[in-house]
C-alpha cells in the first residue's frame, strides 16, 4: 500500500485510547489478484499498535462480512447491548 495510507493507519493506531477497541478492516480484497500480496500487507499491519483485530473483506463478494459482523456483535453483546 501507499507509504501515506501506512502512515495514516499507524498513526490512528497510536492515538487510540487505552481502553477504547479497534479494528482495522481492509475492504476490496477481491481486487487484490496475488493473494500472496495481500497476506504480505496483512502481516506489515499486524503489529501496530491500538487495532485489536484485522479483518480483510470484500462487499461484493462477501468475503470476510460474516467474521467481522460476528465480532461487532460479540462487542455489543459485552458491552450489554442487544440488536434486533
């Protein structure tokens, strides 16, 4: 990716409070033809500081939707609130 966008997400990354969760999702993933690029990204971000999780989707091809809706609604559900 852009030096720029590594930068942005690093710096996001660190100025996220303590207690506060985040996540960082990589959408368009079913624009990436070298998945072996995409593993390559996903391992450069793996270890910033301030994202709980990584989630890697695609909204066309719903790839990674159910993974990510699965952990919001586990978030929601600790912190005490339904969904209908």
């Amino acid at each position: 990716p852009d030096s720029r966008v590594i930068r942005l997400i690093e710096r996001m990354g660190k100025q996220a409070p303590p207690k506060q969760k985040r996540v960082l999702c990589m959408n368009k993933v079913d624009l990436v033809t070298k998945k072996k690029d995409l593993l390559k990204v996903a391992e450069q971000f793996k270890h910033l500081p301030g994202y709980e999780r990584i989630f890697m989707t695609s909204g066309l091809k719903g790839a990674g939707l159910k993974a990510l809706t699965q952990y919001l609604m586990e978030q929601f559900k600790d912190l005490g609130l339904k969904i209908h």
